[in-house]
C-alpha cells in the first residue's frame, strides 16, 4: 500500500491525498485550514478510513463480476438448451425430457428455458406442409418439458385446434371471394349477351382479386396470430420463466 500527498493548484489550504491498494487507487481531497499544522491531522485515522472504503469498493467489484459471470453462465446454459430443441425438432434426438433430466440439477432449469424458446419460435400459423410438421413436434417437445401437466395440455391442446382450424378458415374465405369475383364476371357476361359456359373464368385473373385475397389473409393471420402468441406467452411464464 502507498501512500502520498500533494497541494491542489498551489492551494496551501486544499490538499490531495493518494493511496494505492494493490491495482486500485483511491484519491481523495481534504481542505485543511492551517497546513502549518498538518501534524495535528490523524494521518492513521484517515489511512484506516481509506482502507475500509477501499475494501468495500474491492468487495462491491467482486459481487459485480461474480453477478456477470453467472449471466454469462445462465446465458450459455439458455444456448445448450436452444441446440438441444433444435436437435429434436431435426429429428436428432427422441426426447426432450430424458436429455434434460440428464444435465445437472443446478443447469435443468436455464437449460429448460433455451429449449421452450426454441419450441416457442417454431410454432407458428401453417403456411405449408413442413410447418404444420414442425409445429406439432414443438408442440409434443413443450408437452414433454412439462410434464403433461393439466394447465399446460389444456394450452396446447387449444394451439393445436387453431393450427388446425387456419387452413380450413382460410380455404373458406379463399372460395366466398372466388364465389363472389364469379358472381360479378357472370353479370358482366349477361349484360354483353354472353352465357357463362361460353367464356372460361379465372376469378384469380380479375383485377381485385389479389388485392381483396391479401386483405382478407392479413386480417385472418392477424386474428390468428394475436390468439396464438397469447397462448403461446402463457407457455412460455410456466416453462421459460
């Protein structure tokens, strides 16, 4: 420990003392009324103030990397967990639980989280084959996570009726506009004299479809997407909380 002293800007009424504690420094400024009587001034004293005040900065430094290394920790332990789910859903793996269980106890819960997270993205409105594929399979990894537990089934249990229900919903709506768009094509073709069956039509080639087809979708992904992130947030506070 070193220990020194200067006068401030030639201020023989301020004075700055210095002490090294190590690697740290700590510096602090005393007014002092007389510097000719700087000997009455309890120089053990205040080097034993300046020593606890050191420790408890060299303490707080300590419970603040302890704090960032065991973020960082928690933060790999969620990446473990987010490969292990991938694995699954790539077929890589045939359980879930079983690989967690596998882990040490301290390390299940951060590495449960990485895996719901996982799941949670990959369950989204089937647009395709391999979505609704995907999606089920999230569905089953979520299920296994938790235990089957009755809150937790009855949630994905409702997920899966909407996944379900999309493609019908919007194969429905999809045929109420063709119906309509032939409807209004037919007219046309009365009017100019023309029977239906005499002209082949495409309701997908009239001008308004597309533009009608793709409002129609955005409010019906809208509605779905607002019924399947709530649930999927209420999955989510009881595996990833």
């Amino acid at each position: 420990m070193d220990f020194s002293r200067r006068d401030l800007s030639g201020n023989k009424e301020k004075t700055e003392f210095s002490l090294r504690w190590g690697t740290s420094c700590c510096t602090i400024s005393v007014m002092v009324n007389d510097y000719s009587n700087l000997q009455f001034f309890n120089l053990g004293r205040f080097m034993a103030e300046i020593k606890s005040t050191m420790e408890m900065v060299l303490e707080r430094a300590a419970r603040m990397a302890a704090g960032a290394s065991n973020q960082e920790s928690n933060e790999d332990l969620d990446r473990v967990g987010m490969r292990m789910a991938a694995d699954f859903l790539n077929g890589k793996g045939t359980s879930l639980i079983d690989d967690l269980l596998k882990q040490p106890t301290d390390r299940q819960m951060a590495i449960r989280a990485g895996m719901a997270k996982t799941l949670l993205r990959n369950i989204v409105l089937p647009r395709d084959k391999d979505l609704v594929e995907s999606g089920t399979k999230a569905l089953q990894g979520l299920l296994e996570l938790g235990q089957s537990a009755g809150d937790l089934s009855s949630i994905c249990a409702e997920i899966q009726q909407l996944l379900g229900h999309y493609n019908q919903h919007k194969e429905q709506i999809k045929q109420q506009l063709e119906t309509a768009i032939r409807g209004q094509l037919e007219q046309q073709m009365a009017k100019r004299g023309k029977a239906a069956g005499q002209v082949t039509m495409n309701p997908a080639m009239h001008p308004q479809y597309q533009e009608e087809w793709s409002r129609m979708l955005g409010d019906l992904n809208a509605q779905y997407n607002q019924a399947l992130d709530q649930r999927k947030k209420m999955l989510q506070e009881r595996l990833a909380p």
